[in-house]
C-alpha cells in the first residue's frame, strides 16, 4: 500500500534518474575512495572490493578513530592501498569556495571534512589519468563488488551512477521521521556509493549536507545525466539526533527546493525569491504534518516519540533562521564555485602526469605541512614509532536491516519534561535551541551503531545520510 502524502513535499524524484538493467557489462574501476573517521575494521568491505576489482583502494582518514598507518597494517596486503591523512580543510591545495565562506562564522557553517576529502579524492584522479572513480563510504556493505564495475560500465553515456543504498534507509531526520509514520518517503543516488567519470564531469562537492546532490548539478543548474544499478547495505545508525537535525536542515531544504524545480523541468536557476518564499512556507507545513503524524501515531513508544518530536522541533527551530535571501546567495555562490572548481582542475590537467608518490605530495598547499601517507612501496613517515598511538582496531558491526523500533529499543526513557502534548509548528514557535536532546543509551551507542565510530556531518564531519526518494522505476 502506498504511504501518505503531502502537498508540500516530493518524497520521490525517480523520474530524474535512469534505473539500468542489472545485466549492463562490468566496466574497468581506477580507483575506489573511501573518505573515513571510523575503526580501520570499516575498511574491509572496500578492500575486498578493490581487490576482487584489481583497482587501487585510497583511504582519507581523519578524527581520533583511524589512521592511515593503522590501515597499511591492518589491511590485506594485496590491496594496492594509497592511506592518507588528511588534515584541516585550510592545508588542502583545494581553491577556496564561496559557498564555505557564505556561511562561515554562522549557525550555518559546517565543521565536516566529508566533502574536502571527496573533492581531495577528485584531485589526484586527475594527476594519475584516473578516469572512472568510485565514492564508497566506510559503513557499507557490499555484497558484489561487481556492481561498482557495472556502475562504471553506465559512465559512457552517464556523468555518474549510484548504486541502491539497502539495509537502514539513507535519508535526513526529517524524511526519515516522515517514513516512520507511514509517509511515502524514498531514497536517492548518493556520494555514499557512487561511480563518476572525473575526466568528463569537472564538478565538486561543496561543503553543505546532501553535498553529493549539489555534485550531480551540471554548472549549478540541471541535474546531470545520472544512472543507477547494483546494490550495497547501509550499517544500522540512529537517525534521531538533535544536532543531525539542525546541521542537515539548510542543506535539506536547498536541495529539496531545487528538486522541486527539477521535477517540473526547471533549472535550479528558477529559484528566485519568490520561489523560496514559497518553498519555505512549504517546508514549515511538511514538517508541521509529520510531527502532527508522530503525535498521533500509536505505534510509536513514547520514548521514540519523545526523540523524534525533539529532533522534529530542532528541525524547525534552524528552519525559521533560513531566508529567501540566504537560499538565492547560496546558488549564487554556487555557480561561482564552480566555475573556479573547473579553472582549478584545468590547472591541474595541464600539469605532466605525475608519479604516484610526486601526486600525493602535491595535494597539501604549499608552504604548509605535508601531508603523511602510506602505499605498500613507500611512506611519508619519517619514524612511525614517534606517531601518536591510536585506539587498537575494533571488528566493524555485522550488518543485518534492523527491526523497526529496534535502535530506540534500547534508549532509556527521556525525561518527562520532554515528553511534551503540545507540538508548536509554526515558524519561530519552535526555537532553535529549544532545551536539550535525547541523550542515546551507552547499549545503543555500543550495540546498535557503534555511535563513537560513526561520526557525521553534525559532529565531526564524516558523511551523514540523505534527503528523499524512491530510486525504483
């Protein structure tokens, strides 16, 4: 049975993406990266792709919980690895980007490195004549590698191909809230697991949530000829955190407006004010409905009630800080992006292919530190003993689709004062900082989603997870 839906919101864009035959021909992988703050454990599944693949697997670690001297020694040796740390955005030898600094020293601004690292990976693709990259994140399984090969087959025809995303659905707290109350709420392509042609399609990933939606806009503008086939697994994590929901709001609602206007055959240009006047009046009563849903709802348990409503409220606080005026300055900022995006990458182009060693060196900006990295030939590292210790390698989760309710099964009850029967809706009547979230459980942190490992966008910059739709025909 189809699930609710809404006027004010597309919980699917299937028309704008092509679903392949799954018998489409494998095609040669160049290279897979994996940008990553969790255990070096979560690299397995990529290095058991890379290998069956034959391709080289590179590894961008950041934060307190891997390193890419843990990977060189913990991985399989035959993975061709190229394991690189990767500091602060500001040592990159990455252009600086207008859309950063729009909202830099605002609520707004995001303090992940997940898009660094993804457009990072893009640079030495082009120093080494890498053509067809894959984007794998550190938290899904991959249950035939030979779907990434099929991805790269679509790339003649197609600026990039995702795969299905299984396992717990791939959405932002808002659609996720939807779709647990029986809203008709879908996934989309995402840079969680995504084949791209680097020599043809010379866009970037700004750093914003559902920054892989932003890629796939041709100039800013329309959506890119984009495919998809295969399948991977997502790791069980929970959806239901205030600080996701305040950090993904913005980004949600730039991206969703734009897909608004490209499923009625507009150009993201077309977003003028008038356009985000009505887009915001929209996304106010989108999510005025599902909380109204989640109250009624008897097959939630008041504790999950209680963290959906707080997230819900943050989402709605940080939605009445957004402007009309902020979301026309943003796709203009966009535009400019990318058009210095694509001088930086001609600039690189033009530049004599590079040794592999010589490619890596060239990524930190000059002046700065370099970087430290390892490959099975050669390293970065003067004396890895003087290296600071890292938490010893802990086995990734098994992965399994969890039953419903089952994250929040094992969170401890909130307190009463949260548990609130009035749910404001109205712009402003939720403020943005109203009072503190649910706190999960140390059984949910260390049993269901390894939280500590599992850092995102809201806290320390490893990828979140995505907005709407449905991905099948």
């Amino acid at each position: 049975m189809a699930g609710a839906r809404t006027p004010d919101h597309h919980g699917s864009h299937q028309r704008l993406v092509w679903p392949a035959d799954e018998s489409v021909p494998r095609a040669k992988v160049d290279a897979i990266i994996v940008p990553t703050t969790r255990p070096v454990a979560y690299l397995k599944e990529a290095a058991r792709a890379a290998v069956h693949l034959g391709c080289p697997l590179v590894t961008l670690h950041s934060r307190r919980w891997t390193c890419a001297e843990e990977a060189i020694r913990y991985l399989d040796r035959r993975v061709d690895l190229i394991a690189i740390d990767v500091p602060e955005p500001a040592q990159l030898r990455l252009p600086e980007l207008e859309t950063t600094r729009l909202l830099a020293r605002s609520i707004f601004e995001q303090r992940s490195d997940l898009s660094a690292k993804r457009n990072l990976g893009l640079v030495p693709s082009h120093m080494l004549g890498w053509e067809r990259v894959v984007f794998l994140d550190d938290d899904l399984r991959v249950p035939d590698p030979d779907d990434l090969g099929r991805a790269t087959g679509l790339l003649d025809t197609h600026a990039a191909a995702g795969l299905r995303i299984g396992g717990l659905p791939d959405n932002s707290v808002v659609c996720h809230a939807f779709r647990d109350v029986g809203g008709d709420q879908g996934t989309f392509v995402g840079g969680g697991a995504m084949a791209v042609e680097v020599k043809r399609n010379r866009s970037f990933f700004p750093n914003i949530y559902n920054e892989d939606w932003f890629y796939l806009l041709g100039g800013g503008k329309r959506l890119q000829s984009v495919a998809i086939v295969g399948e991977v697994l997502q790791y069980p994590y929970d959806p239901y955190r205030v600080e996701r929901a305040r950090g993904q709001e913005l980004g949600d609602v730039l991206a969703e407006g734009i897909f608004w206007l490209l499923d009625q055959g507009k150009t993201a240009l077309d977003g003028d004010l008038a356009h985000w006047q009505d887009f915001l009046a929209k996304r106010r009563r989108f999510i005025g409905q599902v909380l109204g849903m989640v109250e009624e709802s008897a097959d939630i348990g008041s504790a999950e009630r209680a963290r959906m409503i707080e997230a819900l409220r943050a989402a709605l606080g940080r939605l009445a800080r957004i402007t009309p005026e902020l979301c026309v300055e943003y796709l203009k900022a966009l535009v400019t992006d990318q058009e210095r995006w694509q001088r930086h990458i001609r600039g690189v182009q033009q530049q004599p292919q590079l040794p592999r060693e010589r490619a890596i060196k060239a990524l930190a900006r000059r002046g700065g530190n370099p970087l430290t990295w390892y490959t099975p030939q050669a390293t970065s590292a003067v004396d890895s003993r003087a290296r600071r210790r890292r938490p010893r390698a802990t086995p990734a989760p098994r992965m399994r689709e969890p039953r419903p309710g089952e994250l929040q099964a094992s969170i401890q009850a909130p307190p009463r004062t949260l548990m609130s029967s009035g749910i404001p809706v109205a712009a402003g009547a939720a403020p943005d900082d109203a009072g503190p979230g649910v706190a999960a459980s140390p059984a949910l942190i260390a049993a269901k989603i390894a939280l500590a490992c599992q850092q995102r966008h809201d806290d320390d910059g490893q990828g979140d997870k995505r907005p709407s739709q449905p991905l099948h025909p």
